[in-house]
C-alpha cells in the first residue's frame, strides 16, 4: 500500500488522479510510474508519478500490532 504525498491530476489517458493522504494498493513500477488503485469510485486504477506517493505498509503493521497488544 502507498500514501499519496500530493494531489496529482491525470494529464493522459491511464493516469490516475489522486489526493494529498489518500491510501492506494500499488501493483506494478513502469520507470517513473506507479500502477496504483482506490478503493474510491469504484477501484479506479491508473499510473501516477513514484515521486507522489510513498509506501505505507510498515505504518500499517505496526498500527495492526500495536492493536493486538
């Protein structure tokens, strides 16, 4: 999973918009882009740039771990 850091507005066809804080499933790299899906607006999926978003899943073992204790 991936955080977007910024907002990002798709400029072409299989970009996907995104919003500072939302929380994404990220799938596959292409050079500079990342394959990622919400779980708003129905899955929508699309690439965005790597440098907008960063990966989340160790803030979110930790929260689920610290929720079992």
């Amino acid at each position: 999973m991936v955080k977007a850091l910024y907002d990002y507005e798709a400029t072409a066809p299989g970009e996907l918009s995104i919003k500072e804080d939302d929380v994404l499933y990220a799938f596959e790299a292409e050079e500079d882009w990342l394959l990622v899906q919400t779980d708003k607006d129905g899955g929508k999926a699309g690439f965005v740039p790597v440098t907008y978003i960063e990966e989340v899943l160790l803030f979110i073992q930790l929260y689920e771990a610290l929720l079992v204790d």
